[in-house]
C-alpha cells in the first residue's frame, strides 16, 4: 500500500525580492510541491532609462523554473480568474505579492490560501511592518504564516516565530533575514497542511495595530528630532526611499549612522555639522543629543565611508543641513 501524499498543486503570489527565498523553497521541493504557475505583477521601468524590466520573481522564473506559467496582469479581472482556474491549484501562497484578492479570486483555491507576514501579527497589520517595527523602537518582532481572509492580514495564524531586536538593524538587513526564514516556515505550513497536521489559531483582533504604505517623503530627516528618532528612520527607510537630508540645496542620503553617546552640550541648531570623530563619524546636533554619520551620498555622487566624504567636501564642516528651502 502506498501512503505517499500527493504534491500540493500551488499558484504562488509575490513580486519583489523579498518573496524569490520562498518561491525558490517550493521550487526545489518537488516531493512536497508541484508548482502549477506564479502570479506577478507586470513588467516596469527600470531605476534608469525606460525600458521594462520583470520583477525579481518573474525573473527568477526564468532562470530557475523554466516552463512555470507565470501571469503578469493589471488586474485580477475574469481573464485572470479563467487562467488561474485552467492551471486547476489546491492552495495558493502569497509572498508580498501586493493587491488584495477577492472573493471570486480566492474561490478558486480548494485548500484556501496563505501569506508571509514579517511581524507578530495581529501587530503591524499592512505593508511595512519591519519599518515599523524599527520606527517604534521594539525589541522584538517577529513572523507570521497565516491563512488568507477578506481583511487585510486577518487570517487565522498557522505558524508563528518571534525574532529578537538589538537596535541597531536595518530594514534591508531584517527583509532579508526574515524572507529566508519565512520561506523555510511557509514550506513547513505547506508540509502540515499536506499531512492534515495544520492547526490554526484565530487572531486575536481587539490588538490589531496597523502600518502604512511607506511614500518617498518620508525619508526626510527632522533635525529637531533626537538622535534616537533620526538613527531610526536612517536604519528603517535603508534601502527605500533612504534617510535624506539637504546640503546647499542638493539633496543627501544618510546611509548609515549611530547615535553619538559621547556628545557635549552644544548651543549650535538641530541640523548644525560639529565636527568628526575619527572613528564615529561626522557629527551633527540634533533636537536632542548628537548622531554621527557614517556612510552619506551627495546628489549625483556615489555612497562614501564619512572620512571620503569630509575628504572630498572640503566646506561640509561647519555647514548646515536642512529642509531644501532652508
């Protein structure tokens, strides 16, 4: 007799770099999955010039999981539903894939669906959760798989990890750490599902807190704001839209920074460029306390370590740094 359980047919959901982990997980999983096609959202133009480009999971299709069906559409209309339906899946899993599915959508998948969420849910429900995370200062996070609802993020929680936080991560670094994790935990939920060992917890919804849709201009520092506030957002907005400032009416990006704990008392303004400490970086007074920079990039200039910068903008020392129209 065999007891062998047959592959789960999955339509995966996700675009950006941050789903490829787990799309590349079920790939190499065949036993477990038989990845039937993945859904994307359309090629567009790239950082320069305008030519179209995939997304990363598209891409990845390409290299990797050739003959895949992969679907790019504007939108989820009855074209898309006739589609998804010929490829004829049992559970679809959706990895920042970015539109909410509808009910109609939805329906097509026997076993339901399930997304990678990279916080404690219900904490953080929405599309930044990790900025958020750092924003609010937390010493823990954490990630979630759970069940796809009709709410954003609602679902009923299948497996859950938290993840410690010292204060010095940065976005780019935890959307790594945590896609790779959370790949590892969705092909798990997958392989329970599979053997019928899945026991999901309903959420509880009176502790939902929500985060939002992060915009460009959001990475403009508040010189009036601590040190602490400000070393947040540097770490929080890495890569996107990045922590900037303006110097001379160019535009600068903070790339990388530390609170400064040795500061003195200064009488200079929020904004005000101190000096440099040879092995903290370029100091700059704050609403409260001093934060050194690190890693800084002036408009059309590349990325340089602080000591290049002071190196190479001779009249950055004693400038001041604000809003453009300052």
């Amino acid at each position: 007799m065999n007891n062998k359980l047959s592959p789960l047919r999955v339509l995966f959901a996700g675009t950006p770099d941050f789903s490829v982990p787990t799309l590349a997980a079920m790939v190499n999983n065949p036993e477990t999955i038989r990845l039937v096609g993945v859904l994307t959202n359309p090629d567009a133009p790239g950082k320069r010039g305008k030519t179209l480009k995939p997304s990363p999971v598209s891409q990845f299709v390409q290299e990797h999981a050739e003959g895949v069906a992969v679907l790019k559409p504007q939108r989820l209309d009855q074209a898309v539903r006739d589609a998804v339906a010929e490829l004829q899946p049992d559970i679809l899993v959706c990895v920042a894939y970015g539109r909410i599915f509808g009910p109609k959508f939805l329906a097509l998948f026997p076993r339901g669906g399930i997304n990678l969420h990279p916080s404690l849910l219900p904490q953080f429900r929405g599309p930044s959760p990790l900025q958020a995370a750092i924003l609010a200062g937390l010493h823990q996070t954490g990630i979630t798989v759970q069940y796809l609802s009709q709410k954003m993020d609602a679902g009923d929680i299948l497996l859950q990890e938290p993840l410690a936080l010292v204060g010095d991560e940065y976005a780019h670094e935890l959307l790594e750490s945590t896609a790779s994790r959370g790949a590892e935990m969705v092909l798990q939920v997958l392989q329970d599902l599979q053997a019928g060992l899945a026991r999901p917890e309903p959420q509880d919804h009176s502790k939902a807190t929500y985060c939002r849709i992060i915009t460009k201009e959001d990475g403009l520092i508040t010189w009036s704001d601590s040190s602490i506030e400000i070393h947040r957002r540097v770490r929080a907005y890495r890569p996107w839209p990045g922590a900037y400032t303006y110097w001379k009416g160019l535009k600068l990006t903070i790339h990388a920074a530390v609170v400064y704990n040795e500061a003195q008392s200064s009488q200079q303004p929020p904004g005000s460029v101190l000096g440099i400490d040879k092995k903290s970086g370029i100091l700059v007074q704050t609403g409260d306390g001093q934060i050194a920079l690190q890693s800084l990039q002036l408009q059309s200039k590349k990325q340089m370590d602080f000591k290049s910068f002071v190196n190479g903008v001779q009249d950055f020392l004693g400038s001041h740094l604000g809003g453009i129209h300052e």
